[in-house]
C-alpha cells in the first residue's frame, strides 16, 4: 500500500510562487511514476504534470508549461511541484498520484492518491 500526503498549499497572490511536496511511504520510490493533478469546484481533475520512475521523462499540461516545474528525490521519497506566476485559474485542490507504470497520463493511470492540498490564488 502506498500512501501520499502533500504539503506547501496556501493563500497566495497573483504572481506569486509555491512549491508542494508530497512524500510517499513506499519501500522503493523509484519503482512509482508521480504526477499532480488538480481540481477547481464544479469542474473534473485534470492532470497537472507528470514524471516518470527516475526522472527522464515530464509531461505537463498545457496551461502550466513554462510556470511549474514537476522533479523528484528518490532518497527523500518525495516529488515536487515548482509553481510560478500564479493565476486565478490555478485556484484548486491539488492532489498527488503514483502509479507503477512508466508515466501516468490520465486519472485512470494513477492508483495511489492522495489527500490533496487547497491552492488559491487572489486577483
């Protein structure tokens, strides 16, 4: 059983920057892809961006590109999510997922969560 708790959400301005943290408790970290997803009221959770097992590979929505940045420490069993520039639009609850396949791509892909982190940003 894996189990996530993130951490570093808050009440920030327009512009301003976060970084979120969720730490796994798993034997071997590196054997799970993370990702971040996020979900704003009334609407789905979407996928935020992605990293594969060791790193190599990101994925990031369209949205976020060029503002946050997805990494991972193996040894500290943790991923991160840089946020920059925050908008209005980034206003959500963001969850961290883990999955044992290479890259998880969609909600259907990710079978670990957890229990989320409110994000809101002021105009």
């Amino acid at each position: 059983q894996v189990q996530l708790v993130e951490s570093g959400g808050g009440l920030v301005q327009a512009g301003a920057s976060l970084r979120l943290s969720c730490v796994a408790s798993v034997r071997t970290f590196s054997d799970y892809s993370m990702a971040w997803f996020r979900q704003a009221p009334g609407k789905e959770r979407e996928l935020v961006a992605a990293i594969s097992w060791i790193g190599g590979s990101t994925y990031y929505t369209d949205s976020v590109k060029g503002r946050f940045t997805i990494s991972r420490d193996n040894a500290k069993n943790t991923v991160y999510l840089q946020m920059k520039s925050l908008n209005v639009e980034d206003t959500a609850v963001y969850y961290c997922a883990a999955d044992r396949r290479a890259l998880i791509r969609g909600r259907m892909d990710s079978s670990y969560w957890g229990q989320g982190t409110q994000v809101t940003v002021s105009s």
